[in-house]
C-alpha cells in the first residue's frame, strides 16, 4: 500500500526504537519532573522539528555526504557527544545542588496536591534550544532514519517520496505520543518528589549519568 512494505513490522520496530531509553525521551522526562508538562511541551515541539528535519536530509541524500566524508561525520559525532556530555554535567550539577539544598533545608510537611521542583529552577533555560540542538547534533540519526525507512519502501513503486512521508509520519506520531506520557509521568514523579528532594536529586543524577553515556555511546560511533 503507497509503496510501503510490511507495515505492520514496520509499526514493530517503530514501538521497540521509541521506547529505548534516549537522549531526547530522557531530556523530556527530565524537563517534565523538574518544570512541568508545559515546558516539555516546548521539547517534544523540538524533538518533532529536529527529527523531521533530520529525515529530510536522510531523503535527501544527506546520508551518502555523510558516508562519503567521515571527516565531516567524526567532526558532527564529536560536537553532538560534547553537547551531550554538557548537559549530562548540567544535570549533574544541579542534582548536587538539590541535594546539598535538602540536607541543609529538610522540607516541611506538604499537602499531597503541592508539588515541587527536585533541583533548583534555572529560569532562563531555554529547553527548546536544548531539546533542538540535542535532536540536531546526531549525525548517526541521519543515517539511522534512512536505513531504517529503505527496507519498507517498494523500490518499484513510483513515488517513493509518499511511501518516505507515510513513514516518517507514523514515527512522528508514535514518538510524540510516547514523548507527551513521558511528559505526564514527570509531573507526577514531581509531586512525588516534592516531599523526598534526596530521591528527586538521585533521579536527576541518574538521568545525567545517562547523557554522560550517550556522549560517550556517540563518540564510539561509526558509520
């Protein structure tokens, strides 16, 4: 159908990809447990414009430029694993001032409804840019969509442009779906958290190690 081949292992591997643990679904989560699901809305915006431009350059041929300069590839790996390696320290950072906040503030009796944030607020953080650049700086990503999407595209068929986007569409929706439950279960992990700050640090810590991991995973990457 339009060109598409075997949907339904297609939806398949859509769900098993998507649900591994990853920069952008850990940067949502994170961003939801400590601001809330209005500002993880502004990360699933940028994750969405990020990886459908990322899909673009795929069909585009991006991913033959990038296999024919591994120059330019190891040099897009290398910013993408420092930018990674950046917030997983920012992360880090705050995870030790909240922490370091709540053995000298232990926080008072709270209402179940109250909720609050499990490091100290940066109020000028912007996660859009964050979220965007996260999603950009992957060059791995690139080659990834376009040799995930080839196996289900009918050589044949004579728009393949249209088998692309339906494919490209049925990611987008299922990542932003997942991506917006994330959202949710951050905000009631906030609430949880409100009354158990050393837990919501150790959590924060968690997530940086993990972006500390994905620096280094991308580092290691080859084409």
């Amino acid at each position: 159908m339009y060109g598409i081949v075997d949907y339904p292992l297609y939806f398949i591997g859509v769900l098993t990809i998507i649900f591994l643990p990853g920069p952008n679904s850990m940067y949502c989560l994170a961003v939801a447990t400590r601001s809330g699901v209005r500002e993880a809305t502004k990360t699933m915006a940028a994750v969405f414009i990020g990886d459908s431009i990322l899909m673009a350059l795929a069909a585009g041929g991006a991913a033959s430029v990038l296999r024919t300069n591994p120059m330019l590839f190891n040099v897009l790996k290398i910013i993408g694993g420092l930018y990674l390696a950046y917030l997983g320290v920012q992360m880090l950072r705050d995870a030790w001032q909240g922490f370091q906040a709540a053995l000298s503030n232990p926080p008072p009796n709270r209402q179940p409804e109250q909720t609050m944030q499990i490091t100290s607020e940066q109020p000028h953080e912007n996660v859009f840019k964050h979220a965007l650049t996260l999603s950009l700086m992957n060059p791995k990503a690139i080659l990834f969509f376009l040799s995930f999407f080839i196996p289900f595209v009918d050589p044949n068929y004579p728009h393949p442009a249209l088998s692309f986007l339906l494919l490209a569409i049925t990611l987008q929706v299922v990542s932003m779906c997942y991506l917006f439950m994330l959202a949710i279960a951050g905000s009631k992990l906030a609430t949880w958290f409100g009354g158990k700050p050393k837990v919501g640090a150790a959590g924060l810590a968690l997530v940086g190690l993990l972006f500390c991991t994905f620096a280094v995973k991308l580092g290691f990457a080859v084409i």
